[in-house]
C-alpha cells in the first residue's frame, strides 16, 4: 500500500496511483487546507510543498507524491511569521485561495528570504485570486520576510 | 440552578420543595456578596453573551469575501462597548421571520446592503445588550441609576473603582427586562465604527490558515461526491445514457438521472470525476439553443435600431439633437462575462426523517429554501440552512433558480435518502453551466450646443434581464438593466433612455454590480468622447455637469487631487477618470495606463469613495481594491463565447483573469461623512473599465467602445 509523508507524519494510503495529491489529501486525509480552483494547474488553490518545492496538488499523482516529504498548509506552524503577516495585512477576503497563496510566499521564502516586488510577482503569477487582494499579499510577503530575519515589524 | 463564582465556595441549600440549590458564592470584596448566576446571555435574534465572556454575533447575511462578518460584528460591538477580541461571528440560520434583510423583505445578501439594512438593527441589538448587562450591574451592586460606564466588555463604576466583567454578568442580564427602547450612540462616542485598525477582520486568521470552513471541506458521515454530466448545450437534455463503465470505476456508488443531467454518486470526488469520464450520454439537442455569440451580436445591435421601453424622458431629446451644434453617436458593446468564483458551486444536501438540512454558502437562503422544499415534497420550514463561508460569489451564489442546489437536492432525492450527498462543479462545469453577466449593446447619443454645452443625451440600452425567470423580476421591464444610466445625474436638460430586454436562451444573472458593470461603462466614455467633442478637459466637463450632486462632485474632486490630474506623466502613459454611483456609494477612480506589446498596462489606480458613514474603513478600502481588479479582469480579458448553445471556455486558461503582475496599485481615499452608510461590495467595480478605457482614448486618439480590452 503506497505510504505518503505529510507534515512529518507517514500515512497508508489506499487509492488509484492516478488520483491527484489534491483529492488523496482532502477526501482520504481530510487535510481540507489545500484547495481544488482548476483542476489544471492554473490557479494555484492547491499549492503544496514536495521536498520543499511548491508543486500544484491537482496534477500530482499519489504515485509521484511516494517518497516525497509533502507539507500543505496544516504543517505551516500555527501563530508564526506567515500567518501574522497576513493577518496584519488583512489580506484574506473570500479566503479561498489564501492557504494557496501562503504555501507559494513560504516556498518564495524559503530561497530567497529577502525578495523584491518583482521577485514575489514572479514567485505569485501563477495563484490567482478572484477577490484582487494581491497588492496586501505582496505587502504580506515583506512583513513576514522582515519578520523572519528578526527586524522590526 | 447553577451559579457562579469567582472564589469557589459553595453552599448547598435544601429548598422547600424538595430540590437543591446550588448556590456559589463570590467573595470579590467589590461589595454585594450575592451570588451571580451562571448563565448566557441572548437578548434578541443577533448576539449571545456566553459566561466566559464569548460574545458570539448572528450574521444575518452571507460572508463570501466582503467582510460582512465583520462589519455587522463592529455594529454590535460598538454600542455594546464589547472588548473586540472576545467576539466572534456564525451564520444565522434560514428563518425569515427573524432574519430577514430589510430592503428585500426575504432573508438575503445582496445589492451591497448588509450594512445599510442592519446598519440600526444590530447596533440596537448590542445597544439592548449593553442595557441590560448595566441593570445587572447596577443591581449587583445595589445602585441605581447612572454613574456606571461600560468599557472594553466590562461595567465599571468609577467612582469607587468597581468593575465586572460581561462573563460575569451574563446569567445575571439575562433575568433582566429587555428594553424596549434603548438609545444609540451619537456618532461622536463611536469607538470603533470609522476608527482604523480597531476591528480587524475576524475570519482573516483562520482563513489565512486553512481553518476556515468552505462547503467544499464539508464531511459528514457516509457522505457522498457527485459529479453531474450536464447537457454540451443550452436547451439539450439527455436521451439515454451508459452507464456500465462508470459504474466500473473502483467508489463510484451509483450512476442517477436528474433533470439538469446524470449524477455520478461516489466515495469522492476523484472516484466520481472517473465516474463520470467513464459515462457514455446521448443528447437529445432538438431543442437546444442554435445561436452564437456572433448571432446574438447581431441581434442586440438590430434592436438598438427599433424604439424600445421608455425608461426616462427629461425635455426633448430628439429636438435637442435635431437643433445641436454638434452630435455624437456611439455603439458600445460588452460581452458575457462568468464570475468565476475560486470555489466553483458546490452543495451538501442531507436527507433525514424530518426534513433536510442544506449546506452552502449561497446568498440567498428564503428562496433555496423553498426551492429545495420544492424538490423532496418538504414544506420550506423542514429545510434548515447552514451557511458557510462562500469562496467568492460576486452575485453567482445569489441562485435566482437555487440552480446548484436544486440539483443537489433532485441528486438526494434520487438517493432516496441513503447519505448525505456533496455536488461538486468541476472549474469547466462552473465556466460552462452559466448564469452570465449578460451581453449588453448601448447605442448613445449626445448633442453639444454653440458653446460646448451638453444639451441632450439620447440612450438606448439592450440586452438580457438578469432577474427574468426568478422571483425577483421586476412586473415590467428591466430595471438593472438601466441603472446608472436612469438615475444619471449629469445636469443635461434633454434626456431620453429606453431599454430592450431581449431572451436569445443564455442563462443570466447578477454579477458584481449588476447592470452598473456595463452602463457605467457605456455612459463614463460616453462623456469623454463628448468632453474631447467640446474641446474640454473631462474633469472640468463633469465638474461643470455634476454642480448640482454634490456627492458625486466630491468623489470626483477628491480623486482627480489624489490623483495629480493634469500633472506631467511618463512618455506612453495616460489618466482617464470615471465617476459612478450605485447602490447609494459614490465612486470615483482615476486610472493610469499604458501600452505594452499590443495589451494595456494599468499602473495605478486612485479611487475615492463615499459610501456615508465608513464602519471599517479598511474594509471599505479592501472592497475598492478588490472590486477594480474584479472588474479590470473583465474590461482586460473577460469574454463568455457561445457557439451554438454552447460555451467555449472552460477553465481558468482560457477564461483569463488579472494576476499579481498585472495588478495595479490602487490608492483609496474614504470621503467623512455622516450620511447613512451605504455598501462597498459591488460599487468599486463599475468605474475601472471606463477610466481604463478613456485613458486608452488619449493613447489611441479615438474612443474605446467594446469590451474586453485584449
């Protein structure tokens, strides 16, 4: 039976090697954190980590996922740097696509702790959000980027 | 009885009929000594106090994004001095006779109103609170009238230093009369209506984290997924199907027809997409739609030939035409346009031995309610309603048919109860099931005299009604479909407006801001081509126009400051300006646009607003943010083809939307005011396309008169 590890904690799993991560996570783990928007990888609802890269759930298969380290938003450590950032920009509106969004910033930070305006609209162009909250996602982005290298708010 | 204390002595009391008293006793050396019931406090329909001083506010309207929780909780926290960090916020449930929005009558979120019709109702009901928490304190403590405060959740007498928390004082309340009239706060006392960053948002955290409930994460024991195959085109219905593949498919449960389609029932959603992949569907297309996108065009733009329904009619504008110095004439044309919510539809429907229960996140609860009832022979009071957080609706959860829950409810029914069954729309069943913005043209015409001035203005507005076929129709006409331009307020003494209200058999609805999202367009370029026409700066034009609305004036002035109108802008780089009012809110935005590689590039934008009395001004300011990218995706790119009844797009790839790149900064500027507040959620659509579009103008040299833009 194909085994994943999600935020640390292994799990059997038993399911067609063809069903995407997405619905493994939300319908077999009831991990609910990581959104189905497209089903195509266009809007980035779904974005997980696979070994630290952020990789869109609903087009990896449970057989691609195997041996992966997978952290979806429920392994983000609840009251850090991100979710302060985003509550301090009031940056969710409708909320839907926001686990996605923090998924993206947290892999963005991870490899580039300081990034510019023109870094994070690379890194963020492929998570869409219907509700336009995009310039507070950036200005998220820079709050926790700053409070992550322990500078003042 | 139980009773609470805050040291913990307890006394037991035999009672003369035999019961026991559990009577525990405070020693707060605060004076009193008695003991204060543990209880809860629920003084009306819309708050509850909690002993651990929770103060739980019942929303009334839906929260798809628009801060609704929000604002109605800053209402009730406001005039009961609540500590904002001890409140928090469900979902009422369907019940008209308590829940009602008081514009429409019906139990509703919609038409930017929460605020405006709750704006009394639920400071009343923290004003009630309020009053009672004080009697309870003043009888605690043995004294009577004033002198007592409240603060921050907590009574306080301060001339001796006392103070009781809300928790504490809830069981107490809650034997205390209800009011039947309380006063409010005078606007000066407010403490947190129209201050900053006193009242967050109380669903950013959780929402941000993953913890937030959509219908999409519903789970109930047993439950099912269901996927519907739905007919390829508009009118077509199924002849036959095979299901025996599907049926195959490892979880697929069962395979049922329903009206709007064949239901693949199955363990999950990724069993019943396979399922339905697997389904083999004859057609029967005798009766679907046969027109294209091009053929309804064509249609639209005819009966802008031919005299429709009289909407208004100020002076002569035809004479004013015939005797002008100078005349304009342009079609404007827009095209249907999706919401594309990032939850596609979605519904969990639960059959039991008393009724149903409906989870969604849907607007418009009283008539789903019947709708559902309707479907499994219920009476509308055996359907209870749980509301959930809506992933964006922008008016497509307001289902003038229930149609997503309808269907939900004809797939349980197929059931016959044997579980809770979840619908689920793929992105491409969402794109392509419909209920559009419909496709408008406007065919306007205007005349100059000698000296510049505007001295008629003749409109003719066609295309579909988004209400038609729901309960909510007009008895005549369209009315949406004239908005903003029947109530125009450009100072022009020859009007004349009228509409056709054609059905070519695209479904339509409300989309954000309804018919303003086009009207707005067609009379805000419609003005600058008219100003280019006199020779006139377009601030100055409408200035000139806009003398006698002061309101609408004022937005505009504020704007073009901000702004910096007139002032030197890079080489390839244009402002255009539009101002609008809809829903009572006044906007207007300034927009700064270039040309990059064929496709315009908004820079910047700068919006005022007066919607009267700001309650959360960042609110306010998220709304404006958010309703000029939702409506910049639809001036940009937003385009619903049909071709032969059918939609050609799909999913997000090809139904584009504005991404973070492509957004502009937007700056927002709230006008003070102390007239009753009026709603954010809809009104900072309908100006962008416009000031996109004039200042587009400027860089073409002509008029911009379709949508979308790329």
């Amino acid at each position: 039976m194909p085994t994943l590890s999600v935020n640390g904690r292994t799990h059997e799993v038993e399911a067609d090697p063809s069903m995407p991560l997405l619905w493994v996570l939300r319908d077999l783990l009831e991990l609910t954190g990581t959104k189905y928007g497209c089903g195509i990888a266009v809007c980035g609802a779904c974005t997980v980590h696979l070994d630290g890269q952020p990789a869109r759930s609903c087009v990896v298969p449970l057989s691609a996922a195997e041996g992966r380290e997978i952290t979806t938003i429920e392994g983000i450590p609840a009251g850090g740097a991100l979710e302060e950032a985003w509550v301090r920009a009031q940056a969710p509106q409708c909320g839907y696509c926001q686990t996605g969004q923090i998924m993206a910033a947290a892999a963005l930070l991870a490899s580039d702790p300081s990034p510019t305006d023109e870094a994070i609209d690379r890194a963020m162009d492929g998570n869409l959000c219907r509700c336009g909250t995009y310039q507070r996602i950036r200005a998220a982005i820079h709050l926790a980027a700053r409070d992550m290298a322990g500078g003042a708010p | 009885m139980s009773t609470l204390t805050r040291r913990d002595f307890v006394r037991v009391t035999a009672l003369a009929g035999g019961g026991l008293l559990l009577g525990v006793y405070g020693c707060d050396g605060m004076g009193g000594g008695e003991a204060l019931p543990v209880g809860t406090l629920e003084p009306n329909a819309f708050l509850r106090l909690d002993p651990d001083g929770t103060i739980t506010v019942i929303s009334k309207h839906l929260e798809m994004g628009q801060g609704t929780y929000t604002g109605l909780a800053t209402l009730v926290a406001e005039e009961m001095d609540a500590d904002w960090n001890r409140v928090r916020v469900v979902a009422a449930p369907a019940d008209v006779e308590r829940y009602a929005n008081l514009l429409f009558g019906i139990q509703g979120t919609g038409g930017s109103s929460a605020i405006a019709n709750s704006f009394e109702q639920y400071r009343r009901a923290g004003a009630t609170a309020r009053h009672m928490l004080v009697s309870a304190a003043q009888s605690r403590w043995g004294v009577r009238g004033g002198g007592l405060v409240t603060e921050a959740s907590e009574v306080v007498e301060p001339t001796r230093g006392r103070r009781l928390g809300y928790g504490e004082l809830a069981g107490l309340a809650a034997t205390m009369p209800v009011p039947e009239e309380v006063p409010l706060k005078e606007p000066s006392a407010f403490r947190l209506i129209g201050r900053e960053s006193v009242a967050p948002r109380v669903d950013a955290r959780d929402k941000a984290m993953g913890r937030a409930t959509f219908t999409q994460d519903v789970k109930r024991p047993g439950m099912l997924t269901a996927l519907v195959a739905h007919p390829p085109r508009f009118g077509a219905s199924v002849a036959g199907f095979d299901d025996t593949a599907a049926r195959a498919v490892p979880g697929v449960v069962d395979v049922v027809q329903i009206p709007t389609g064949v239901a693949v029932v199955a363990e999950h959603f990724w069993a019943a997409k396979t399922g339905r992949d697997a389904l083999a569907v004859r057609w029967d297309e005798s009766q679907a739609v046969n027109r294209s996108s091009a053929d309804i065009s064509q249609e639209l733009r005819r009966l802008a030939g031919h005299q429709g329904r009289e909407v208004r009619r100020d002076g002569d504008a035809e004479a004013a035409l015939a005797g002008a110095a100078r005349t304009v004439e342009l079609t404007f044309e827009v095209p249907y346009l999706a919401h594309a919510c990032m939850e596609p539809m979605n519904c969990v429907v639960e059959v039991n031995g008393n009724g149903a229960v409906v989870t969604s996140g849907a607007q418009i609860q009283t008539l789903d309610q019947a709708a559902v009832a309707a479907v499994l022979d219920l009476e509308p009071a055996q359907v209870r309603i749980e509301t959930l957080y809506a992933g964006g609706s922008f008016g497509r959860r307001a289902a003038k048919t229930s149609d997503y829950m309808v269907e939900a409810a004809h797939i349980a029914r197929a059931l016959e109860g044997r579980a809770p069954v979840k619908l689920v729309w793929t992105r491409e069943d969402d794109t392509r099931s419909g209920f559009f913005r419909p496709a408008f043209v406007h065919r306007v015409r205007g005349g100059l005299d000698g000296d510049g001035r505007l001295v008629a203005w003749w409109h003719r507005a066609v295309g579909s009604s988004s209400a038609a076929g729901s309960a909510l129709a007009a008895p005549e006409g369209d009315p949406s479909g004239v908005e903003g331009i029947e109530d125009m307020s450009y100072a022009v003494p020859n009007v004349y407006v009228d509409q056709h209200s054609p059905e070519p058999g695209v479904p339509v609805q409300w989309w954000r801001s309804v018919g303003h999202s086009h009207t707005a367009f067609a009379v805000e370029v419609f003005v600058d081509e008219m100003a280019r026409a006199a020779g006139r700066d377009p601030v100055d034009f409408r200035r000139e126009l806009l003398a006698d609305d002061p309101r609408r004036l004022a937005v505009l002035e504020l704007a073009a400051e901000r702004a910096g109108w007139g002032s030197p802008l890079p080489a390839g780089r244009a402002r255009g300006v539009a101002v609008h009012r809809s829903f009572g809110t006044y906007v207007a935005q300034v927009a700064e646009v270039s040309e990059e590689g064929g496709e315009p590039r908004v820079h910047r934008v700068v919006c005022a607003v007066d919607c009267g009395i700001p309650v959360n001004p960042d609110i306010i300011r998220m709304q404006m943010e958010s309703g000029i990218v939702y409506g910049l995706s639809a001036a940009l790119f937003g385009r619903i083809t049909v071709d032969r009844g059918r939609v050609v797009e799909d999913n997000l790839n090809r139904y584009r939307i504005v991404r973070m790149s492509e957004a502009p900064e937007v700056e927002v500027h709230i006008v003070p005011s102390a007239e009753a507040p009026t709603g954010v959620g809809e009104p900072g659509t309908p100006p962008i396309a416009p000031a996109v579009a004039n200042a587009l103008a400027v860089l073409r040299g002509r008029p911009v008169t379709t949508l979308p833009l790329v």
